[in-house]
C-alpha cells in the first residue's frame, strides 16, 4: 500500500512550482487506492458490488476535487501533500466503516458509513470555507483570548445540564435532538490558537527571566501562571469528564509549544513532572484509571474488561500480511470502527498495513512540522507546530493504547474513526496547515500585504 | 525558534517508532501465542468456519460437518450419538473440540496439523477451500452395538480389543450424551446443555472406560495375582494354596471371608487354578502377603499398570498403590484396598493373556486421509511390552476357560466357542456396595477380542449383584458379535 512518493520539489524549487500537478496526481492515487479498497470490500464480504458504490467513490472523488480547486484558487504554493495525506486516510476510513457496517446482523451499526460520509462532506466543506474566509492565518492572533473562551466554553459544554452526555463514563459529548457532538475536539483547534497566540507574545518573558538552577533555567514565579492553568485545565478535565485522553492532549500540546516558544528545556522538565504528579493522583484517586493501568500491564487479567485482550487477538490474527480486507473478524472487538478502528486495520491488513498507515501519519506531520520550520512568522510557526503535533500525539496515545505502550485511553484516530466532530476538526487542522503552508512557501514577488497586520508584526518585533 | 521544531520531531520520531515497535512485537513476535490463547473467538470461528474432516466406522460417518447457510458455515454433525457420543466427544463452537476424538485429533480433524502441510500448500494454490483429514477407527460396530445394548440404561463402561492388533473393537460409557446438542447452532441451547450435562451427576461426560475415578478391579485383579505367581516359578497352576473359610488380615483382627462364606476346597487347600476358578478370596489373600508387595507391583506394571497411554485420548494410567502393610498387602491381592484401574487397562490384561502374554498398544485410529481420501497415515500394530511368558499365558487361559466352563462365569458362555473369561465384584466404600466386572476373550485358543465390562452397582449399598450375574452377559454379548464363525 505505498501511497506517497517523496517529492523532490518541496524546497529547492520552491519559488518555481507550487506543487499542484503533483497534488493532483496524488491525489487521483489516493481516491484510486480507497475505490480499490471499497470495491475489495463490497466483494469479499457480500461477493457483489452494490449500485450505490459508483456513487460513493463519485462523491468523494468530487470532494477531493472541490478542496484541490480551492487551493488552486486560494493556495496556490500550500503544501502539496498534506491534502492527498489526509484524502487518503478519510477515505480509509470510510472503507473500514463501511466493512463492519456489513457484518450481517452485528452490533446493529449499518448506516455509520453514510453517515461518515456526510460528516466528511460536512468537514471538507468546513476546510474549503476555511481557505476561502482566512485569507492570512496571522488574521486568527487577533482573537488569541476569543480562542481562549471558546476552548474553556467547548470543553466545558458538555458539563451543562440536559446538552451533556455521559457515553462509556467519560462526560465528552453533548447531544442535541438526533445530533451528538464532541466539542472537545474542536477545543483543541481553538486552544492551539490561544498558545500560539499567548506564547507568541511571552516568549522572551518566559525564556529570558529566571534562575538557573543545576543547569536549568527556572522561570519567575508569575511566570509559571500560564503552565499551571493549563495543567489545572487538563486535571480538570480529567476529574470532571473522566477523559485520560483529551487531558493528555491538551497538556502535551501546551508543553510542546510552550518548549518550542521559549526554547527552553525546563519547561518540558516541569511539565513532564506536573503531568507525572497528576497521573499518580488520577491512579490513586480513580478506579477506572486503576483498572486502565491492570489491563496496561496485563490485558488478560480477570474480572476486567477484555477490550484490550479482544484487541491485541484481532492484531495477532491479522499476523504480518492480515487476513485481507473484509477477510477477519474485526467486529468481534468493541468500538472497532472507532476508538479501535486501528486494531481492525491491523487485523485486515497486517502489521504491514498498519505501518503504512503509521507512515501516512508520520508524513502528515512531517509536513505539518516542515510548514512550522518554513514560516517566517512567529504565530503560524507556534500555531502548525501545535496542530501537526496535536495529530502525533492522538495517534500515538491511541495506537499506543491498543498495542500496550501506553495504558489505554479513549481517543478518536484522525480522520480514520468513525465520528463527525473528529473529522470536522482534523480537516479543519489540514486547512489551517494548508494555509499557514501557503504563507510560507509563497515567494516573497507574490507576498501577500495586509498594513494592519505587518504594522502588529513590526510592533513586537523589537521586544 | 527552529532548533525546539526540530527536536520536537526527533520527538515525534520517537513516538511513532515506539508504535511500529510496539506493532511488530504483537502483530510478529506474539501473534502465534496470542492466538492460541484460549477463548480466542477468532481462532474459534477460523477453525469452525472450514471443513472439519469426517469420522469413520467402517466407511459411515459418525461425526461429519454438513455445510449451513449461516454465519458458522458447517455444521457439526453426529450420526449415532446414543453409540458413539465418547467415541467422537463434540465439537462445539462455544466450548470449542471436547472429549473423544474431536478433542484427541483436533489438529487432524481442523486440517492445521503438520502432516497436511502439503494438502494445505496444495488448497492454497488452488484455491480450494481448506479442510480437514478424515479418520477411519478400528472400531467393530457391531460389538460397539452389541456393547451399548447389553449395558442398556446402566452405568458403566466396556472396551473389547483385537488382542493381536491392539485394534479398539468397542469403546463404551454409560451414561451418555447427545454430541449435537453441544455442537448446534443455537448458541444458548447449547450452553444450557453443556450446563446441564456438566451439573449431571451421573457425569454422562466422563469416559469410564479409559478416564474419570479408576475402578477398584475387585477379583479381576487376581489374574495378575496369579499371572505373578506363575512368573515367579515357585507356583504351578496345581500348586496348593493355604485358603480357608476365612483369612485373617496379618496384624489385626479382621477376618476376611470368601464370598457367600463358601470354602474354596473340602481340605482348604485349593490349588492356584482352583483358586481362579471360584474366585478364592483367603488364597488370593495369602498368596498376595507370600508374593509381596514388590512382585506384585512389578507385574501389574508388566501388564502397562501407572504408565501413560494415549489411544488418541489419554487413558489415566491404573495404579497399584505402595507402602503397604501385610494388611492392605492381603487386600490388594483381591482386588481391593487402593488398586484401581480403568476398564482399558483390564481389557489389556485379558488381551496380553489371549495374545501369549504380549501386550499390543490399544489404537482407535486406522487411517488418516486427506480430503483427497489419500491415505496419509495408516496405523502399524505395536507392541507395548511382553507382560508374561507364553507358558504363563497358556496357564492363565487354561484356568479361565474353566472359569467360563464351571466356575463364576458361566454366563458369558457361548454355544460352540470356547471362552476364557474372570468375574469380579469390586467393594467400594463402607456400605457394602459392589461394581460387578468381567474380563475376558474367545476364543479360546484362537482369541479374535478381548473385553472389560464394569456394570456400577445400581445402589448405595449390597444390591447382590456379582460380576458373573450382571457384567458376564455384557461381556457375552460383545464376544459373540466380535467372533467371527
């Protein structure tokens, strides 16, 4: 399943081409590999090919295609990768979706795939509006403290009375009418853009005041506010929504950025020991930690669940090469085309697959990271590095739960877990990349001017 | 503010190669565990969705998979389950391959065993859907039959073998059970039924015949006793033995009668053939304290005593117990104290006896076939040990026939066949009661089968059952089916 060729034009051309052929390209190679994938699927398990199928790969073709005009409208030099990257995964997705949407009479989930389909639709529209309305990301610094609230509101949303929902004991959902939603996700869009903003303008504060001690550099006292609210955010949301997951996330991605603005190690120092000493507090404070950390260390103890033992079978029977699409029995394991969509990849496709789908997430990071080193301006550089590291991160505390790096926490898997708010959020992350991507690999002949903007940048520069 | 995005993508590096790791280590290094490990479902359904090989006797299935239109795809099927249910035990997809041969063979019947690699190569690149070697049994229907009609609604177990070949004619435990009840499709009957027959207390699971709590032999054992005897050259079948009304147990009070309180001999100095022939207990008693405890340990070991056994299924290994005093050594010598043995064990004396005192190694198995019917196994008759010289055996048979002839079991006799046989009835417990045996083989001096047959007592105590009134008509019964006129 080789997906991505390297291109070679990224940076020595950069000026020249702005990579939207290759996009293309790739992505004709992508939505190939999905119609391969769904057609794979539809005639193993069934043994026929619905009418409707034509219309899916049309649909989403046509998706793809709608979001790669509008780069060549409104992008011209974005990354030409981060678009097939993410194409390709969703539409993984959906095929997996779809294929345990199929097993006859299980779980009663028919219909998710549609569903996602819509969600995607929904979510790639949202990245298309995104490219369209934010004409320069370094517009989004304006609202640094709107982010802010929208992330305290977002995470606190389903706390509220009659919205909120509690789905397998974790407070994360609010549902309205037929409709459920995890505001979390999108929390974390808003929360990255708070940082980058807040830090953009405390850096030097942050990374030039101080004592040093044993080869440390240790921040003022008041300095330490902004570390402490986000850890008390995290714990948090940990107490109040039992989420190990997001709690996790949110931390690690106000440490990273919080290193990468002050460039200074301490910071990673406290915040390693501010995460550790809230995670043995969780551990002796909750049981379903407790039980987490049990299963960690042993997936078959009895009298606990056997989600991570049924998901650790489906791995082991996929083996090297995997059954075959459409060939295992992923549906055994619970939440297989959500939090565990991976172990049923893994089953399907072997640890082959999964590593090619490791590297489609590797990739996608990369090129997120590549974006941050290419920006010439402080908040889309502390901005992508806060997304494309938000994408590392869930992947890893997912994947890593299932395969026993990590105790298990409940986690979606970018673009390819069935759920809308997930998908709206990580295509949202891709269009923000997208944009950030364009600033940065945009000759300086066609550098976009906005006064108002370049007028804030020039004030901070001196401090 | 580059250096920390780089670092931070060494970090990133890290994480991702952390998963591919972690990956690999499931996925290559502990897939095979992990899919062995009980309760896998996966493995479960793989292994029930293929085409499990059929089981034989005599050509006609008695366990076959018949395809379905549901999810599980085959159906386990048991021709004659009232026959054969220990035989085949059940394959069911709840409890996955249990008891009998589906248990014994499942690496065979699944088609995952070693020695179908080739088929499995061949199915592979044609294309053709995977499945299972087929097994032909040794077993005689008709004294399978004949076995279960004569035990009839009574607890109990009985085994014939070739006593030439070591070929398993009849494998029999009463009560039994119905295989596709636990095999069905309906996955919630089927768990009230493993339930219900798991909480049983006549436990219709257990193979009497070869596993379950061993048998005290009761008198049968007398055979080794006197095979002992013989071995030793200090006794000849006309050897007079101390045998009296009654025998008391060396170093107590208790005295130990014979049965119905009859004498052995007018002068209470039966010979060694008398003795077997009325079943002596004071002889029996005394000759077992002159023998000693070593003799006789030595020679039920001879006859495969405390050795593993597998016919496929593993036959629990009889015992003859140790660390005797002179008391408990006297009870040994008839059967009784902590002897105990399986009814494939005493089918295997009678057969060492019939077959010149060479023990051949009991098999259930005939043939191994491929889906292709190609033969890929075929069974070699082995011998286990050579457990008395044929003098001795000629001796034994010779004082068995008499049994059959004039003695305690008379009721296995047969029109025109000469039998050799001996009856036993085994006390167990405190109250009296008694499981009546008897072993066996015909002909005579031509012996085509050899049999075990224990009938449980029907009560809790003394229901004046004996071996010759209650197991020698099973025993007939089975003996006339298996000799061929």
């Amino acid at each position: 399943m080789s997906t991505t060729t390297p291109t070679p034009s990224t940076v020595t051309s950069l000026a020249v081409r702005s990579g939207r052929t290759i996009e293309m390209l790739l992505l004709v190679l992508a939505v190939g590999i999905v119609t391969l994938a769904y057609v794979a699927v539809n005639l193993t398990v069934t043994g026929e090919l619905p009418a409707d199928v034509w219309w899916h790969v049309g649909i989403y073709s046509a998706l793809a295609a709608g979001l790669h005009v509008v780069l060549r409208l409104r992008a011209r030099y974005a990354d030409p990768l981060l678009l097939p990257l993410a194409t390709l995964l969703n539409g993984l997705g959906l095929v997996m979706i779809h294929r345990i949407d199929l097993v006859p009479g299980q779980l009663g989930t028919s219909g998710v795939a549609s569903r996602q389909l819509l969600w995607t639709g929904l979510a790639m529209a949202m990245a298309a509006a995104v490219l369209v309305l934010l004409r320069d990301h370094r517009v989004l610094r304006r609202y640094t403290y709107i982010a802010m609230a929208l992330g305290f509101v977002l995470l606190l949303l389903p706390m509220l009375p009659f919205i909120g929902e509690t789905v397998n004991g974790s407070r994360l959902w609010i549902r309205i009418g037929p409709f459920s939603f995890q505001p979390g996700e999108l929390a974390k869009i808003a929360v990255a853009v708070f940082f980058a903003g807040y830090l953009v303008s405390t850096r030097d504060a942050l990374s030039l005041v101080g004592r040093r001690v044993l080869g440390l550099q240790l921040p003022r006292a008041r300095d330490l506010g902004p570390i402490l609210v986000a850890w008390s955010l995290s714990v948090l949301i940990l107490v109040l929504q039992r989420d190990l997951g997001s709690s996790l996330l949110f931390f690690g991605l106000f440490v990273a950025m919080l290193y990468v603005a002050t460039e200074r190690t301490s910071w990673i120092v406290i915040g390693l020991a501010l995460f550790a000493s809230g995670a043995v507090l969780a551990w002796r404070l909750f049981s379903h930690v407790q039980s987490r950390v049990t299963l960690w260390l042993d997936p078959f103890a009895p009298d606990q669940s056997d989600q991570v033992a049924k998901g650790l079978m489906g791995l082991a029977h996929g083996g090297i090469f995997g059954a075959g699409l459409g060939n295992g029995y992923p549906y055994i394991t619970y939440y297989a085309n959500s939090d565990y969509i991976v172990a049923s990849f893994g089953e399907e496709l072997g640890m082959v697959g999964l590593f090619a789908l490791l590297m489609l997430y590797a990739l996608l990071v990369e090129r997120g990271l590549r974006t941050a080193i290419g920006s010439r301006d402080g908040f889309g550089k502390l901005l992508a590095v806060g997304l494309s590291f938000t994408v590392a991160l869930q992947v890893f505390v997912i994947v890593g739960g299932i395969t026993r790096v990590i105790p298990l926490t409940g986690l979606t898997t970018p673009f390819l877990s069935a759920g809308g708010s997930s998908l709206l959020a990580n295509w949202i992350i891709v269009a923000l990349l997208l944009r950030i991507s364009d600033a940065a690999r945009r000759p300086i002949s066609e550098r976009r001017q906005d006064p108002s903007i370049d007028a804030a940048e020039r004030a901070e520069a001196p401090r | 503010m580059n250096t920390p995005v780089r670092r931070l993508a060494l970090v990133v590096f890290a994480m991702f190669t952390a998963l591919l790791l972690s990956t690999t280590w499931i996925q290559f290094v502990q897939a095979d565990d992990l899919r062995d490990r009980a309760g896998n479902r996966r493995t479960l359904i793989e292994n029930y969705s293929r085409d499990r090989g059929a089981i034989l006797v005599d050509g006609n299935p008695i366990a076959s998979s018949e395809p379905t239109d549901d999810e599980l795809e085959w159906l386990r099927r048991y021709q004659q389950p009232s026959r054969y249910a220990h035989v085949t035990g059940y394959y069911s997809f709840t409890y996955g391959a249990g008891l009998g041969l589906e248990r014994a063979e499942d690496s065979l019947l699944a088609g995952t065993d070693d020695s179908l690699f080739y088929q499995r190569l061949s199915d592979v690149v044609t294309g053709r859907p995977a499945s299972g070697a087929s097994l032909e049994l040794t077993i005689d229907p008709d004294v399978q039959a004949a076995a279960v009609e004569a035990l009839g609604d009574r607890r109990g177990a009985a085994v014939a073998l070739d006593p030439r070949t070591g070929e398993i004619l009849a494998m029999v435990s009463r009560p039994s059970f119905d295989p596709n009840a636990l095999s069905s499709h309906r996955l919630s009957a089927v768990d009230e039924a493993y339930v219900a027959l798991t909480e049983d207390p006549a436990r219709p699971l257990t193979n009497r015949a070869i596993a379950g709590d061993l048998y005290p032999p009761g008198s049968t054992f007398k055979l080794v006793v006197a095979a002992a005897a013989l071995e030793s050259g200090e006794y000849e079948p006309d050897t007079e033995l101390e045998g009296g009304l009654t025998y008391t147990l060396p170093g107590t009070e208790t005295t130990l009668p014979n049965f119905g309180g009859a004498a052995c001999d007018p002068e209470d100095r039966p010979t060694l053939a008398e003795s077997v022939q009325v079943s002596c207990n004071t002889s029996f008693a005394w000759l077992a304290g002159e023998l000693g405890e070593d003799a006789l340990r030595q020679q039920s070991e001879a006859f495969g005593f405390g050795e593993p056994l597998e016919v496929p299924m593993s036959v629990t290994p009889s015992i003859y117990p140790d660390e005797l005093d002179d008391a408990q050594l006297a009870l040994t010598g008839i059967g009784q104290f902590e002897v105990r043995e399986t009814p494939m064990q005493v089918a295997m004396i009678s057969a060492a006896i019939a077959n010149g005192g060479v023990t051949m190694t009991p098999y259930l198995v005939e043939e191994v076939r491929n889906s292709d019917l190609e033969v890929i196994e075929s069974a070699e008759p082995r011998t286990r040990s050579r457990a008395v010289s044929s003098q001795t055996a000629q001796q034994l048979t010779d004082m068995m026939e008499l049994v059959v002839e004039q003695g305690s079991g008379q009721s296995a006799a047969l029109p025109g066949v000469e039998v050799a046989g001996k009856t036993g009835t085994a006390e167990y417990g405190d109250s009296g009661a008694a499981h009546a045996w008897f072993t066996g083989f015909a002909p005579a001096e031509d012996p085509q089968i050899a049999v075990a047959v224990i009938v449980e007592s029907a009560t809790d105590n003394w229901a004046g059952e004996t071996g010759g009134q209650v197991a020698a008509p099973v025993a007939r019964a089975m003996l006339d089916a298996g000799v061929e006129r």
